[in-house]
C-alpha cells in the first residue's frame, strides 16, 4: 500500500531533477534518467484516474500534464533509441568479427563506422529538439503537477500491486497471436504495471512482481532495439549488406528469448 499525495510528491521531485538535468546536458544517462521518471509519473496519474476518476479536479488537471509529459517523452524516445542502437552496433562487432576473414571484417567495420555516423547525426538532432521541448514544458509542467498534488491531500493508502496485476491481465491478451505489433502492445502496458509495481517498495510481493516484469521487459526491449537498427542498416546499406545480415540475425535471436520470456512460441513473421 501506499499512501498518493507523498509518493505523487516523490515522483514530481525525480522528473523536476531529471529534467533539469537533461536541460544541462542531455547524455545517454540524463536521457535515460527523464525516460523513466516520466514513464513513472505518468503511470501513476493513468491509474489514479482510470477506474475511478475521484476527483474531477484531478481527472482535469492530470489530462493536461499527461499532455505535456507525453511531449517530453516523445522528443526523448529517438535520443534513448539512438544511444541503444550505437551501442548495439558495437556489440554486434566485437561478437561478430572475430569469424570474419581480414577482408570481411574490415567491410564489417566500414559498414558499421557508416552507420554508426548516420546514426550519431541524428542524435545530435533529435538531442538538441529533446532540449527545446524540456525548456519549453519543463515550466507548464511543474504549473500542472503541482496543482494536481493539491487535489491528493489526504488521499487513504492504496494498493499499486493490485492495480499492476490487473494491467499485466489486461496486457497479456495482446499475446494471443505472437506478432510482433501485439509484442509491442504488451510491453507497452507491461511497463506501466512495472512502475507502478516498483513504487510499493516495502511489499516483497510487489518488488517480485517488478524484477519478473523487468526480465521480461529487457528481452522484448532488445528485440524491439534490433529491429529498429535493422530498418536503419536496411536504409543505408542495403539488405543484404555484411552488418545488416548480421544485424538481421542478432534481431531473429532476441525475437525468441521474447517470445520465450513471455511463455509464447512463434517464429519471427
């Protein structure tokens, strides 16, 4: 159980932080950082007025800041994807070269070199677009929460823990067919139940429930990484390129410790 008005409280300090943060200096960490506790904080509002909405007054005001928070995540998402993606190249590298011949690893990592300079482009671009919408929200956003944190005063404990396993209920019936897109869909809401799990910190029921998600989460996160980098390799040199084959291989791998790490079984349409 906890108690809303102190954890809101908690959750609004760890995105003021992080924004400012990532206003400074928007590193992979700081990136990463405003990633979750926006992700947190939304969950958190979506279920407080899901169910039961309790108070228009909240119903309104988290309507608004789930706007802004939804910005702010959005301009973040390509940054955080883009840092994964460079890394997943190196990866892919050290575990891939070391087969090849003399002449196939340098095409391997001339390849790579040029993809991964495509790739850090666009991350100083879609860096300097995340920085422009934290300084613009950043204000508005803390106008928002802080009108929401009056309407939670003297708000009785809740259950987060039970409000986690109805999410993971909900999202598991998007794996009935085993596609990629109903994957997606599951890991979305997924997330949100992990959250939510991981703010009841002293239930050991609820911490279980979050490590479990977690797992779970970090497999189908991986693939859906390799398949972007895969568009992108795809994009720029072509597909049957050294890296991009290789790239493809490394996606088909992590599409089946997902699918396992979810208890389902299908190959990769």
């Amino acid at each position: 159980m906890v108690t809303p008005s102190p954890t809101f409280e908690k959750l609004s300090i760890e995105l003021a932080g992080t924004l400012v943060a990532c206003r400074a200096d928007p590193g992979s960490r700081e990136v990463h950082a405003l990633r979750i506790a926006v992700r947190r904080i939304e969950a958190f509002l979506h279920a407080m007025t899901g169910d039961d909405p309790r108070d228009e007054r909240l119903r309104v005001g988290a309507k608004k800041a789930l706007r802004q928070l939804k910005k702010v995540r959005r301009a973040a998402g390509p940054v955080r994807d883009l840092d994964v993606q460079r890394r997943l190249i190196a990866e892919i590298i050290a575990k891939t070269s070391a087969t090849r011949s003399v002449e196939g690893k340098e095409s391997l990592e001339g390849e790579a070199k040029r993809l991964d300079e495509r790739l850090h482009r666009q991350r100083k671009e879609a860096a300097e677009k995340l920085t422009s919408v934290v300084r613009k929200t950043e204000s508005k956003l803390e106008r928002s929460l802080g009108a929401i944190a009056d309407t939670m005063t003297g708000w009785r404990p809740l259950s987060l823990l039970n409000m986690a396993r109805r999410l993971v209920l909900r999202s598991s019936l998007h794996l009935e067919d085993a596609s990629p897109e109903s994957l997606h869909l599951y890991r979305k809401q997924a997330k949100a139940a992990r959250y939510l799990a991981e703010m009841e910190t002293t239930s050991t029921p609820a911490q279980r429930l979050a490590k479990k998600l977690k797992r779970v989460l970090d497999a189908i996160g991986r693939w859906h990484d390799l398949l972007l980098l895969a568009q992108e390799a795809k994009a720029l040199l072509g597909k049957e390129s050294t890296l991009a084959v290789a790239i493809r291989e490394e996606r088909e791998r992590a599409w089946r410790v997902a699918m396992r790490s979810t208890g389902s079984a299908c190959p990769m349409p």
